[in-house]
C-alpha cells in the first residue's frame, strides 16, 4: 500500500509514547495520501462501525478525535472522515506488514462519508462531494469494457475534466465496470487511460443509441497523466475562447 501520511494543526508526530495518556480531547488533523482509490481499502480496519490505520507515530492517545483527511490523486483537499483513536502501535514488528501507527474508529457523524468511500475504492461511485469544471470536446476513442468478458468500442469523449470523462459509446455497461481507452493528445501522441464506470444516462426508448458514460480515470503511467493535462488544457482553452470571441 503506497499510501503516505502527515498530521497538521497540531505537535509533529514522535517518536514514542506513553500508552497510559488519557486522551487530550483536541481534534486533530491526519492527512493521508493514497496512490489509487482501491488503497483505501487496504487501510480499512475490519471493526464496527467501521476503522482505518494510519501509518506512523503521532504525539496522540488512544480516546483522542482525529479527522483524516483522504487524498487522492487530482483531489488536494481530500476527503474528510471523522475518526476516534482506538489504539496505538509505537514499533514496527519483524513482519514487513506490521507497522507503526494508528488504529482509528470511524465515528457514527461520518459513516456516510466512509460507507462512499468504499463504494469509491470499489468503482461504484464517485468521490464524496467532488465538484469538477467540465468542458465539452469531441475526440476519438478506443474502448475495452469488462476484465473477463471484455467488450471492445469505438467512440467519443463528449466532456472531459481533470479526472475524469464522459463517453458517447455504442454499448451500455454497468456502474463498477473497468475500462481501458486508447487516444490522442493534442500534440499527437498515444495516451493509454484506465478507469471505471461511475454513471449511465441511456436514450429514453432507443435501446441501440449510444450511451452517455461517465468515467473515474486513472492514469498507469506519468506519460498518460501529462497527455490527460494537455487534453483538458485544450478543451479549457476552446471555452474560453468561443465565450470571449463570440460573433453575434
């Protein structure tokens, strides 16, 4: 699990301490970095309601309030999840998998927020409150739909946004279904995109139209993260411009 973490509004963490504390009663901030979104779900903890571990060592007690913030990639501010400290590991054990850190239970203010948030890591939703500017494009695209019974499509990216995308596709798949797209930056180069199905919008009484399909994307290599910016730079730009120089 490629996930990092780092506490603010408070002491930096340290390097030991006392397991006999009482708790401070202070909210406090965790943030945490996750590589992809099904990471989260290697930080869940198997506890009711439901938990989380934090990696590494902080200056809090178990009873203390803790709000982690979720972060992903394309998304700075994170998710937020209320949490409560349910216990501490101070030292790693010889097992490469046990580590330092904190075991935190979620509380009941959040359990919607986290319940998203394994629907997200799961593929069957979108991030909790993210709001996104799209922007309208017309460009080309090879689809492959399914991981055992893959479907391939050709189609259209109709809109595009910093991390994600609507296709016009003649195949109507299901919310969760992973998709793998093939296009062309601006500049003319091949860009390979993953993601997964987060919406459908069918046309009403014409089963053979194409689907409008939205879809969280993912980005397997820098290269295709540098080729999706350039792609929702030019889309940006062509708003922008047909807004200020519109002809009567």
């Amino acid at each position: 699990m490629a996930l990092m973490a780092g506490t603010t509004g408070g002491r930096n963490p340290a390097s030991h301490g006392g397991g006999g504390s009482a708790p401070s009663g202070r909210e406090r901030r965790v943030d945490v970095q996750f590589g992809t979104p099904s990471e989260f779900k290697t930080a869940m903890l198997a506890v009711e309601p439901g938990g989380l571990f934090v990696p590494g060592r902080y200056d809090l007690q178990v009873g203390d309030p803790v709000t982690v913030h979720c972060i992903f990639p394309g998304i700075p501010d994170g998710v937020p999840v209320r949490t409560r400290v349910l216990w501490r590991r101070l030292s790693a054990g010889r097992d490469a998998n046990v580590r330092a850190g904190l075991g935190l239970v979620v509380r009941s203010s959040s359990m919607t927020t986290y319940r998203k948030l394994i629907e997200y890591a799961e593929g069957k939703a979108t991030l909790p409150g993210r709001k996104e500017e799209r922007f309208p494009t017309h460009i080309p695209v090879q689809c492959e739909i399914g991981e055992k019974d893959v479907v391939k499509a050709t189609g259209e990216i109709a809109d595009v946004s910093v991390q994600g995308a609507a296709l016009r596709i003649p195949h109507r798949p299901a919310v969760g279904d992973r998709l793998k797209l093939r296009l062309t930056d601006p500049k003319g180069r091949d860009c390979a995109l993953e993601g997964f199905v987060t919406w459908i919008r069918g046309t009403p009484g014409n089963p053979v139209a194409p689907s409008l399909v939205g879809v969280e994307l993912q980005f397997p290599r820098r290269a295709d993260l540098e080729s999706w910016e350039r792609i929702v730079a030019r889309a940006r730009a062509d708003v922008r411009l047909s807004t200020e120089f519109r002809t009567d």
